[in-house]
C-alpha cells in the first residue's frame, strides 16, 4: 500500500532522505523506453539512455503526492550524469527533502536525488523542483 505524506511531514524532513527505492535494469524497461520516445539507437541494447534514469522514482514520488493536491507539477531538473548504467544493474534512488516553500496556492518541493548501482557507485545526482497545486 501506497503511503502518503502530508505537507507538514515533508517540511519535518527538510535536509533528510524521504524515499529509497530501488530498480532494476531490465531490457524491457529500456525497449519500452526507447520505443515511447522513437530512439531506436542500437547502442540502447545493453546501456541505459540518460535520458531514463531522469524518469525513475518520479512515478512514486508524484503517488505519494497526489492526495495533497489537484496538480503535480514538474518545476524544474539540474541533473549530472557520472556513470553509465547498463542492462543487469540495480539502481537505488535516494530522494532528500531539500525544502519546502508555500505560496498559497502552490506549494515548492525541492528535491535532492542520487542513484547508486548495486556496487554503490554514484551515477546520478540530481536536484528537482516539483509544484503542488493546493485543493482548496
């Protein structure tokens, strides 16, 4: 069961881990990819586009804040890319809580995000602005 948070647990967390969840790379996540954005490059058989590990973990993480608000917005993304991933690998995505700002009727979540192979190794570091749109 989906766990949901509420707005005053993410300002408790500011400057702590949120979420930690993990992927693994298969070849058919990176077919189903390639296939939903037309880039059919065969180097994308064995090797991950970067493209990909910008989307894994959004999926979760906007779940969890959907019952806060009528919009989940994407607001922005700083990312670094430091190390391939390939078919095979396991990918650990930590999400911390970077701040939480109100401006009635928006609500700006900052998000820190590193991934992490199955040897520990970084190989994605990012920072994400998401929008919560209010209910009320």
């Amino acid at each position: 069961m989906m766990q949901h948070i509420t707005i005053e647990e993410l300002k408790q967390k500011a400057g702590q881990t949120w979420l930690v969840m993990d992927y693994p790379i298969e070849r058919e996540l990176l077919k189903r990819f390639t296939s939903a954005v037309g880039d059919t490059n065969p180097r994308w058989q064995d090797n991950v586009p970067p493209s990909l590990l910008f989307t894994i973990g959004l999926e979760q993480v906007s779940e969890r804040l959907v019952p806060l608000s009528q919009a989940v917005l994407h607001g922005s993304t700083e990312i670094e890319y430091i190390a391939k991933v390939k078919v095979g690998d396991n990918i650990t995505v930590v999400a911390d809580v970077e701040d939480v700002r109100e401006r009635p009727p928006f609500t700006f979540l900052g998000l820190k995000i590193e991934q992490h192979n199955q040897n520990g190794t970084l190989v994605v570091r990012c920072k994400q602005m998401i929008v919560l749109r209010s209910l009320v």
